[in-house]
C-alpha cells in the first residue's frame, strides 16, 4: 500500500506538499487561536510540517496519516528534529478510511480531497473525527480567472473547467450549502506556486542526474522539460486556500 513512485521522486523533498511556505503555514496556525493540548487530525499529511511546527509552536497534539511510506518516514524524522515526538504521531494507512478513534479539535485535509472523492465527501469524511464545535480545515484549488482555453486548463492538471469551482466566492458557496461557516481562511499566491513546482524540478533534475537509466528516467526527462512553460501558463489563473469551517 502507497502511493506511485514517480510521486514520491517528485515530491521527496519537500516539506509541505502544497502552494504554502513557512509563512503562510504560520499564518494559519496563528488564525486558529491554538492553545496547547488541543488535538489535530491531518489526513493526507505529506511529510507532517503542519503536525510538527504547530506541536513546536502551540503545544498541541495530533495524529497524521498518509498512503506514502516515505512521507511518514519523513513526518517521524522531522517530529523528531523539533523534539515533538512525545506529542503527535504518524501513521502509514489510507487517509480515505482513517476516522480518529477520540474526537478531535481540528480535522485537515489540506489539498487531497480526492480521499472524499470531492469537496463534500471529504468534509463528511473529517467530520466522523470532529468533537461538537470543532473545526475542519479544507485545502482546495479554485479558478482565481476564467481559464481562456483548453491548454490553460491541463496546464493547471485538469480535465475540465468543471474539475476546480469557478471561483472563491464559488467554493465559499459551496460549503454554506453543506451548513458549514467559512470563519477563517488563508489563500495561496501565485509564489506559492512557484516555490511548489520549482521545487520539483530541481528534485528532478538532480534525480534524473543519479538515475539515467531508471525505467522512469524518459517520462521525467520529458517532464522536466514540458513543466516549467505549462506552469507559467497556469500560475496566475489557479487560486488555492486552507478554509476554517464550522459546522452551523
């Protein structure tokens, strides 16, 4: 059980798997007024920097699980790293499945609401974790511009328009009707996304240069190649937030 090689190449050394730096991350730590000892489910958690700053931070405690073996490895190392350990733990499963056996403060997903199949599924999904009153946090893409046509559309790693919500207005929509409250939120920019990609590539590169005859080696020989102007095409039409959200 994990997830494709290529994607744990790709994003191996990364800290945080999505368009948020240091500073965004602190941002919306900050936001939600954590006190020590309030508890945090991150499902999809990559490597764990939300867990592990925050648990450094506010003292707060947490589980985060993720299908990639790697990312838990690299989750555990840096809990170890900020002397966190005692207090959050990671765990090696299917993030789609995983309901936290006690209720927790906070319940993430943050960029991987595919393990939902959607939006609404994966609130329903961290909702089965959330003790009466507590928060969700929710990670999604959105247009911030109308994509002018089929190739800025792929450029952002969609099928269709229809794949991200028209707008931010849209998703903030979006979730009134599932009777959830938007009572925070912190959006991405389009540096976010460059400190994402760019981040990749040089992965590759260096990857590419260890590895010339890996079985993978073409497919990211062409990538490396296609990546850099399919993301100039993209940066400045696709938006992406973390939204705070209380059950009405």
């Amino acid at each position: 059980m994990d997830i494709p090689r290529h994607h744990v190449i790709r994003e191996r050394n990364h800290r945080i798997h999505n368009p948020f730096d240091d500073g965004k991350l602190a941002t919306l730590g900050a936001a939600l007024r954590l006190r020590p000892g309030m508890s945090i489910l991150d499902l999809a958690c990559g490597s764990g920097e939300m867990l592990a700053t925050w648990s450094r931070d506010y003292g707060i405690t947490g589980t985060g699980v993720d299908l990639s073996a790697h990312f838990v490895e690299s989750a555990r190392a840096r809990a170890a790293e900020l002397a966190v350990e005692e207090r959050i733990t990671f765990v090696h499963g299917d993030a789609s499945t995983y309901v936290s056996p006690s209720a927790v403060d906070v319940a993430a997903c943050l960029g991987a609401t595919w393990i939902g199949d959607g939006v609404d599924g994966t609130v329903a999904l961290l909702e089965r974790s959330l003790r009466p009153g507590g928060i969700v946090l929710i990670g999604e893409p959105y247009w911030r511009k109308d994509p002018p046509d089929q190739q800025v559309v792929e450029a952002c790693h969609a099928q269709s328009k229809e794949d991200f919500e028209s707008s931010l207005a849209e998703l903030l929509r979006r979730f009134d009707r599932l009777g959830w409250d938007v009572v925070e939120l912190v959006l991405a920019d389009p540096n976010g996304w460059d400190r994402y990609h760019g981040a990749q590539w040089l992965t590759i590169r260096k990857w590419l240069d260890e590895n010339p005859d890996d079985e993978l080696a073409p497919a990211f020989r062409d990538e490396l190649s296609a990546a850099p102007p399919r993301h100039v095409l993209c940066r400045e039409y696709l938006g992406w937030g973390v939204f705070a959200l209380m059950k009405r």
